[in-house]
C-alpha cells in the first residue's frame, strides 16, 4: 500500500520510543522507504542503530553533523518525504510545533518540510490533559496536521488514562490513508457484510460460514479513498474498520430495516452480506428439548433487500450486489443483475480453491449492466475491494450514474 512513498518517522523522547521500532517495520513492509530522525532524548531510551538497521537508512540526529548532513541534508529530508510521522510526539514536541521552534534536527525539518505531518501523541494523562497540552494540539489541528489520538489504559507511569501511544495498526492504516487519493471523497457509501442468525429457539440459528471479510475489506478501503462508509455487520467476529460507522445486527429482517431505513441516501450501496434467504416461521420461547422423534422446522422465506433497493434505486445511486455460485457463475450472475435491478454484480465461484467464505483471498469475475465482464485472478479481499471501488468510481465519473 506504500510503494514507492517515503515517510520520514520523526522520534521525541518517551517510554513509547520502543513502539516506534515496530511502526518502521510495518512501514517498511507495505514497501515505503522510511527515514527516521530522533531528538537527543529520544536516543535516551533505544539506540539509532535499532532504528538505522529497520530501516536501512542512516538515522538523523545531530543538526550540525558534518557526517549526516553531508549525506544527506536536513532540508533534502525535508523535500524528500510524502509523509511525515512524529510517533511519539511528547507534549514537549507539540509545544515546540505550535510556537514555531526549530531547535534541532527534527524541529527545523518540521518548518522546513510541506509534506502532511501526522502527530501520534504519547505522555502522561495529566500531560495530555492539561489546558497547554490541548490548546497546542488544537493549534496544530487548526494548521492542517492530523492527529491520531492516544489511546487509553496503563500507563508507564503507574498512571491510568489517556496518554498512551495509539496502536501501531491504527497509525499505518492513518498513514495509508494520508497517502491515498481521495477518490471517494464527498461520497456516502453502504457495504452490508457478515451472515444472518435466524434462531428457532434461544440458543440455535440458521446460518452459513460467512466471516465478513469481503465486506469488511469494502468498507476499509472505501473509508481509505474518503468516502463516508456505513457498514451493516451480521454477527463477524472481525472489529470495525477505523473510520467506519458499523451498524450491527443478527436476523435478516434486522438487516433489511437498518439498510433500508438510510439507502435513499447513499451514492452506492454494495450488498456482500450472505443473507438467509429463510427464516423458522416460529421461534420457541425456551430451548428445544431432545425427544426421540424427529423434529421438523418450518422456514419462511426473508425479504429480498437487494431486490428491493433495486426496486426503489434513486437515481444516479450505483447499486452492486454479490453472487455465490456453485454452477453456471457468468449465467446465473447476469440473471440476479438484471432481476434486482443492479449495476455491477460480482460472482464468485464458491467451488474455487481460496475463494469464498472465510478465505483471505477471492476469485471473482466483475460483470458490468452494460455487459462487460472481467475475471479477476486469485488475490486478496483487499485487492478485490480496490477493483470493486475502481469500477464503481468509473460509473459516477460515465455520469450514467
Ligand atoms: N441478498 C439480499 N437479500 C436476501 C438474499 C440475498 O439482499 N434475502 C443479496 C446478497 O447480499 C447478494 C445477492 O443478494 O448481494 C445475491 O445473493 P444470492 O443468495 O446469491 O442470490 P439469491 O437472489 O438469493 O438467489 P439464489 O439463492 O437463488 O442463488
């Protein structure tokens, strides 16, 4: 997801400097190249060479090095990066920021560099609470840097709240979304995900092996283009995506009325939930005791949803739905498109090996109303998203929709 940016990790002083070490590593890994800067009291609590070894790059730490300056230049750190990344930023940082300071290294990049910064705060609750602490931040915020917000729980020092360095995951996926462009921006989006529970008695249900991952991944990477996503979750066992509203819910009479009551006003509505397509028409009260008869469970069948946004589709609104196949996939998928009304309609052939239920990776074929069709090959739920958004992005730009 990073290839070919550079991200410059700039490092203050604090316990959480250790944490950092982790966050170049998962940099590194979704292919960026990283150049880390430390103050002097960063250097206090883990050594540069840890930093210069993750990295592969020499570490900035002394303004008036003949050596690192003659390497590479402060200022040509500054041009160099697409993105900026100060995890942790001490309170003392922030304070150094909002005034405008350029004292060492990595203050004078920060006034020197136009690139986004990211500040990932990380210090004591008492620090991060107090009036200074916050009115800098605010400043900061008000300048165009973005914040991510330190989590809460034990602290270092014995302390409990506020203050601790937010989760590496969470800071890479900010990150990534800082670099992506904005495709979506403006645009309000709803994926369904997950499967149905119909239960006939307290403790038993209908459903299937849906794990949510496809809808999850839609919603992750629509939320990383900046679109406003809306996510209506069967029970998965997955957390919301990080910028995502998620909706929960178990039946699929559930489902229907959470994704009906706001589907009039969405840009694209993207149904990947594996809805049941009956219910018991009865559920007992109390739990089912074993007799030695057989038991016999009546099903209902559920409303349709996706037939049903089809029916009231608003104009201009880009409606994509799911199909698992067994058999006749190209056949059977061009059918569900034009009987609910679609737009796009992506198969899957559940009989293919890594694709379907529960698998990290998906095999899908892309079918257009307009006919053209394209087979993906064997990737990641991630990357199927990245297509899905692709095709649904071109059909607002056509202006058809
Ligand atoms: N879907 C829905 N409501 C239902 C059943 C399915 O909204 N009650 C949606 C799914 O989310 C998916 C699409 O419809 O996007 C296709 O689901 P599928 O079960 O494959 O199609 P069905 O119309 O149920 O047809 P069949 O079971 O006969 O294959």
């Amino acid at each position: 997801m990073l290839k070919g940016k550079s991200i410059l990790l700039g490092i203050s002083g604090g316990i959480a400097v250790y944490k950092a070490a982790e966050l170049v590593r998962l940099f590194v890994k979704e292919g960026a190249s990283v150049h880390v800067v430390m103050t002097a009291n960063a250097q206090r609590f883990v050594t540069p060479l840890t930093f210069q070894a993750l990295s592969n790059n020499v570490v900035g730490r002394d303004l008036f090095s003949m050596q690192s300056e003659s390497r590479i230049s402060h200022i040509q750190m500054a041009r160099l990066a697409d993105l900026v990344v100060l995890a942790p930023a001490t309170a003392n940082l922030l304070a150094k920021m909002a005034a405008g300071i350029a004292d060492d290294y990595l203050t004078t990049i920060l006034l020197a560099t136009t690139a986004p910064v990211m500040v990932c705060p990380a210090m004591n609750v008492k620090m991060w609470e107090h009036p200074v602490t916050q009115r800098n931040l605010r400043t900061l915020a008000e300048l165009g840097h973005r914040i991510v917000p330190p989590g809460v729980g034990a602290l270092a020092c014995q302390e409990e709240g506020a203050g601790r360095l937010a989760d590496t995951a969470d800071i890479l996926e900010s990150a990534i979304r800082v670099l992506t462009p904005p495709t979506l921006a403006g645009r309000s989006i709803l994926v369904s995900a997950g499967p149905t529970r119909e239960h006939f008695d307290p403790v038993r249900f209908l459903s299937n092996p849906s794990s949510g991952k496809m809808g999850y991944a839609l919603a992750k990477i629509a939320a990383r283009r900046s679109a406003r996503v809306c996510l209506v979750s069967g029970p998965s066992a997955l957390p919301a995506p990080a910028g995502v509203e998620r909706i929960c819910v178990t039946t699929a009479l559930q489902m229907g009325e959470a994704i009906l009551e706001i589907s009039s006003k969405q840009d694209a509505i993207v149904m990947t939930a594996a809805v049941s397509d009956y219910r018991p028409a009865q559920r007992a009260a109390r739990k089912i005791k074993k007799s030695p008869e057989a038991l016999s469970v009546l099903l209902e069948p559920n409303p349709d949803i996706l037939g049903s946004l089809g029916a009231a589709k608003p104009p201009g609104q880009v409606l994509v739905g799911f199909a698992a196949e067994t058999e006749n996939l190209a056949q059977n998928a061009r059918d569900k498109l034009m009987r609910k009304n679609l737009d796009l309609i992506v198969a899957n052939d559940l009989t293919g090996e890594g694709a379907g239920f529960g698998s990290d990776t998906n095999e899908v074929t892309i079918i257009e109303r307009g006919g053209e069709e394209s087979a993906l090959f064997l990737m990641t739920k991630e990357e199927v998203a990245s297509h899905i958004w692709d095709r649904v992005e071109r059909l607002f730009a056509g202006g058809k929709n």
